[in-house]
C-alpha cells in the first residue's frame, strides 16, 4: 500500500495541463475518504449482522486491487515518465558511442553501463544532497496531515459510542456525513486551490477546523441534539480533508522533477509513520478524564467511559498550529510544469523534444554535439 501514493498521484497528475490540477488533486485524494464512507457502510451491514464478525469487511477490502491492477494494464505510462526514460536510453547511447570512438571497445561499455538500481541510488544522493531541507519539510508537513485526520477520526466512533452514547445506526449516519462533507472539501478547496494557492487555501481549512472543533466534539448532546453533531462533523471533515485535497498537487509541485514520484510518496508515507501513534496518545490520555460509568437497565455497570472529546479537541488544536506554522514557512511553486526540468535536462544529452504525437515523440539531435564526434573521427576536419 505504501508504494501506491506516489505512483497514483504520479499517474493522475503528470501529464494534466497546470489549469485543472488542482481539481484532480481533490478527486484523487477524496478517494480515501470515498473509501472510508464505504467502509463504515460495510462494517455496518456485514460485521454485526453475519457470523463472520470481521471478517467480511476484509474480504470487501481485497477487492479494490484487482480494479487497480486491470487499471494499470490498461492505462499507459506517463508522457512525463516516457521522456525521463528515453532520456536514460540515449544518454547511455551516446556513452557507448563515445567509447567505441575512443576506443574503449568492449572494457569500455562494460565499464560505463550501469543498471536501473545504481542509476537510482546515484542521483538519489545527489538529490538528498541538494534538496535535504526541502524533504525534510516535506517529512515534518505529511506528519503533521496525517495527524489532522487521524487525530480527527480514528477515536471519534469510541468517543460517538461512549461519551455521546449513540447507537450503532447513529454512530454510522455520522460517519457516512462526515465522509460526504470530506469528499466535497476536498474537491472544492482542491479546485479553488489552483486560483487561490495551495498554502493559503491550507490555512484557510486550518482556520476553519480549528473554530468547529468544539462543537465537534464537545456538543452538549442533550440541549443540542444529535442533528448538531453530524452538522458539526460534516464541516470538520470538510476542512480537514479541505487542506488534504491540495496536497497531491502541492507536492507533486515541491517534489525534484527526477525523483518526484519517489519524493510524494516516501514523504506521505514517512509522515504517515510518525501520525500512526495518534489514536494510542489520545486514547491513554483520555483515560485521565474519566466520566460516570454506562449503567445497564438491570444496574450493572456496561463499561467505562472517558471524556475523549476534551483530548481531541486539545489534540487537534496543537496540530492545526503546528500545520499553520509549517505552511507559513514553507515554500509554494504554484503551476509548476511538471516536464521543464525534465527538457532542461535533455539539453545536456544532446536532444530536444519537439511535439508529442501518437506515435512516440520528435527529436532532433544537438548538431554540436554531432560535429564534436565528426571532429574526433576525422581529426579535426568537419
């Protein structure tokens, strides 16, 4: 699963105009909460109500591979992707050229050729020596988003069940509403992000989240009722998933044009390992505010109860403020174009791309570069 993200944004991304980036950005990421909506649908209709308990619920999820594995036989690679790897090819071409010219011979190719792996690991270092801050940042950013929404949801069914004593029907229609706010604010602050910014369209759902945490979860539900709730819940995944729906795009547009899809993914993931102790932090904190026990009709004590509500609120409160600040001092590249440092770099080998066509792409050699080998061949005629 980790190795996916990146690719998956890669593939949705790449090759779009900058225009509509931002859009597809907030469609692609909504496919999390998508899956969420359908999750909680399942485990509802499945786990409680079949003598299978769990089960069921993972064998729904073994399914969405299959549609992605057809998906990618079917899709071909990226424009973007095809010219990095003709670019590869004919610098390894014109290597083997040179040396046969020199003389080098059959020592000569064996010495230069180098596979795919020691390409990587090469200019991976040289990427990691040049653009250490940048992915640094972009480490410390994706821990902080993927502590917005799981600090945001992973405990809110416990806190749904326990403190504000829903019942299992409640409980999903509140999950199923959040979903749906999540899967609009991604695709709307995702588009409007393309004309706004990324970083400001960020604070902005920060903003908001931070101004509805109360009511999201610490609504009085007696003198407020339940209709607050999935109220409050909608628009709280609203800007959380808000802020999520610029991220493919934002750091497709960070990311170093050669190890981009290595760069979104390896940061989201990163990030994504440093978030995965959210739910243990607030659920052992919670433990310190605990509430009047749920009693049974018959007087027996049903189970504990702890004022999760109060942990979250406080929890997500200190990651809006960390996200805020870390996008304030981040940088921000706005309708990068996702090929122009890839063409800057086929400069050096001599070609140039001209238009795409169905058939594969133009190129034209450097003509410099041709006289410079008629120059070695003929001893300096041209």
């Amino acid at each position: 699963m980790g190795g996916l993200y990146g690719n998956a944004a890669a593939t949705a991304l790449e090759d779009l105009p900058p225009i509509a980036r931002g859009l597809m950005s907030g469609l692609l990421q909504q496919g999390y909460a998508f899956g969420y909506l359908l999750a909680t649908a399942f485990s509802r209709a499945l786990v409680d109500t079949t003598p299978y308990g769990w089960r069921p619920l993972f064998w729904f999820g073994a399914c969405p591979p299959v549609l992605i594995i057809a998906l990618r036989l079917l899709l071909p690679e990226t424009r973007a992707y095809q010219k990095q790897k003709m670019e590869r090819e004919l610098k390894q071409q014109q290597q083997d050229e040179e040396d046969a010219e020199e003389g080098s011979g059959q020592d000569g190719e064996t010495t230069h050729k180098k596979g795919v792996t020691h390409v990587f690991w090469e200019q991976g270092k040289q990427v990691m020596k040049n653009e250490w801050l940048l992915l640094a940042y972009m480490v410390l950013l994706m821990a902080g988003f993927n502590f917005m929404s799981h600090g945001s949801q992973d405990l809110y069914p416990v806190l749904l069940d326990t403190q504000f004593l829903f019942s299992r029907d409640q409980g999903t229609i509140i999950q199923v509403i959040a979903n749906v706010g999540a899967m609009l604010g991604g695709t709307t602050v995702g588009f409007m992000s393309q004309f706004a910014g990324r970083r400001l369209s960020i604070l902005v759902m920060c903003v908001l989240g931070g101004a509805l945490l109360y009511p999201y979860t610490a609504t009085d539900i007696a003198n407020n009722g339940w209709g607050r709730i999935a109220a409050a819940a909608f628009w709280e995944q609203f800007a959380v998933q808000g802020a999520w729906g610029v991220i493919p795009a934002h750091l497709m547009e960070l990311s170093p044009a050669k190890f981009r899809t290595f760069v979104v993914g390896t940061s989201y993931q990163l990030g994504n390992l440093v978030s995965s102790a959210s739910s243990t932090i607030e659920s052992t904190i919670g433990e310190r505010f605990p509430l009047p026990p749920e009693i049974g009709s018959d007087g027996t004590v049903l189970g504990q109860r702890y004022e999760y509500g109060k942990v979250i609120c406080i929890f997500m409160g200190c990651v809006y403020a960390y996200v805020v600040v870390l996008t304030l001092l981040g940088p921000e590249y706005l309708g990068r174009r996702f090929d122009r440092r890839d063409s800057e770099a086929l400069e050096d080998t001599g070609v140039v791309f001209g238009e795409d066509h169905d058939q594969g792409f133009e190129f034209v050699q450097d003509p410099h570069r041709e006289r410079g080998k008629r120059e070695r061949k003929g001893g300096g005629e041209v």
